[in-house]
C-alpha cells in the first residue's frame, strides 16, 4: 500500500483522543483542538477507525494550498 498522510478529526474529547493517537503515531501533530496530522503512513484508515475509539472521522490529505481561495480550492474537488 502506498504511505499516505492523514488528518484525524476527534469526537467529544478531543485531548483524551490526542493522547490515543499519539500512542500509535508519536510523531503526529496537532493542528487544531480536534484534528491532528499524521504523515506518511501504509496504515489503511478503516483499520485505523477500528482501533482508535475518539476518531470520529479521518481524512486523506491529498494537497495544500498557500491561501484558501476558489482557483486553489477547486483544484482539490472531484470532477
């Protein structure tokens, strides 16, 4: 499988479920209260939903763009 990177976004308690994460990935990185990032993984995320209880839902990340607007934005949605 091809490595990846993946944002986690956390359900009701978001601290409690950063520290779960960190204990499969101690290298992600928190980028709000309730998302974390995770570079670079093989791990397939529906086993990952299976494991990690305060992961409501995880997202591929598939770009970034400098600043968001509509040229840049649109790039990322699906024709």
């Amino acid at each position: 499988m091809k490595k990846s990177s993946y944002l986690f976004i956390f359900g009701r308690t978001p601290q409690l479920s950063t520290v779960e994460l960190l204990q499969f990935f101690p290298a992600a990185t928190p980028v709000c209260d309730r998302v974390a990032l995770v570079s670079e993984t093989d791990t397939a995320p529906e086993r990952l939903m299976e494991v990690l209880g305060g992961t409501v839902k995880i997202a591929r990340v598939r770009g970034s763009i400098p600043v968001l607007e509509a040229p840049e934005f649109l790039q990322f949605l699906p024709a």
